[in-house]
C-alpha cells in the first residue's frame, strides 16, 4: 500500500463529532445527491461519507463504498451491519492503481483521497468512464499540509484536459472544492 494512504490506525479521527459539526455531511452533499440516485464514495474510509449518502439516496437508491484499504471497509460494516442503510451500500475495494468499478453512478465523492493518487489523469480518466452523462464529481482536497493551492488547480488542469468542465466551487470547511461535469461531446 502507498505510504501516503491514510492508515487504519488513524482512522478514528475521521468520524469524531468535531468534525461532523465543520464537514457536515449532509450540507456538504444534500445539494448534490437525490432519491434513486446510484453514487460512489471513492475512499470512503470508515464511513463517514457514505452512511449519509446512504440516506439521502433512499430505499431506492444505492451506494458504492470503495476504499483500498480492507481494514476500512471492515469498519464501515461494523457500522451499517443490521441498520436499514445496509443494503443500500455495497462495499468495494479497490485495486492499488485501479478503482475497479463498471456500474454507472449520477454522483461520484472524492473527498481528501485525490492527492494520494499518483496518477491523477489515469484516476480522473476512470472516474469519467463510469460517470453517467449528466453526472457529478466533488473532489474536496485538503488545505494547507497536503495540496497547496496550485495543486488544486494542477488538478481541475487535468480535470479539464481529459474532458471535465469545473461547474462549482463549494466552500468546504479546511478544504478546496471543485464540482465537475462531463464535457458534452
């Protein structure tokens, strides 16, 4: 695994309430997901992501949790095992240099995983490949330590090259964010 994947070990930070109190979930994505919708969680970690899509996309719809890490996944179980959202999530893993997924989705979350790929235009490349035509992207990069500004923008480059069009860019709490959309062909 790349050592500049977040570890298991550190996971426990990702679900505290301090932080469901400045990235609330639910404002960050309600704008973006509906009912019946079928949407992705690319590194999903424990969950955080995920259980509200989940809610948001109701009985009839469906979430993809994909993480890299097995331990992640695990976790996100534990959590969802016995609740009515379980079956609306399907957990994945993906492969290290590979998401893996064919299913098409309306909605695709990226949320602080972006910079830990280390090939973005392959990444980006695939993510275009499963999004239904009229999709979403949210990738949300953290500020400051790991992606400076221009990295940001090295990133909605690719983005634009390969065939997305930036159509947002919603304040995220410690984060960057860019909301992107299929050029039409």
């Amino acid at each position: 695994m790349q050592e500049n994947v977040c570890p298991m070990e550190r996971a426990g930070h990702l679900d505290g309430r301090l932080r469901r109190w400045l990235q609330d979930p639910k404002k960050i994505l309600g704008v973006y997901i509906k009912k019946g919708m079928t949407v992705l969680d690319i590194g999903c970690g424990t969950g955080f992501f995920s259980i509200e899509m989940a809610r948001l996309v109701d009985d009839c719809g469906k979430v993809i949790a994909a993480d890299l890490q097995e331990e992640m996944l695990k976790e996100l179980m534990s959590k969802i095992r016995g609740t009515e959202i379980e079956k609306r999530i399907t957990l994945h893993r993906c492969e290290e240099h590979k998401i893996g997924i064919v299913e098409k989705v309306d909605f695709i979350l990226a949320f602080y995983m972006v910079h830990e790929v280390p090939n973005q235009q392959r990444f980006l490349e695939e993510i275009k490949s499963i999004l239904k035509p009229k999709g979403k992207v949210l990738i949300v990069e953290p500020k400051f330590v790991h992606v400076s500004k221009r990295e940001f923008m090295h990133t909605i480059t690719i983005a634009r090259e390969i065939g997305f069009k930036p159509v947002e860019k919603p304040r995220v709490f410690l984060g960057r964010a860019v909301v992107l959309c299929r050029q039409p062909n």
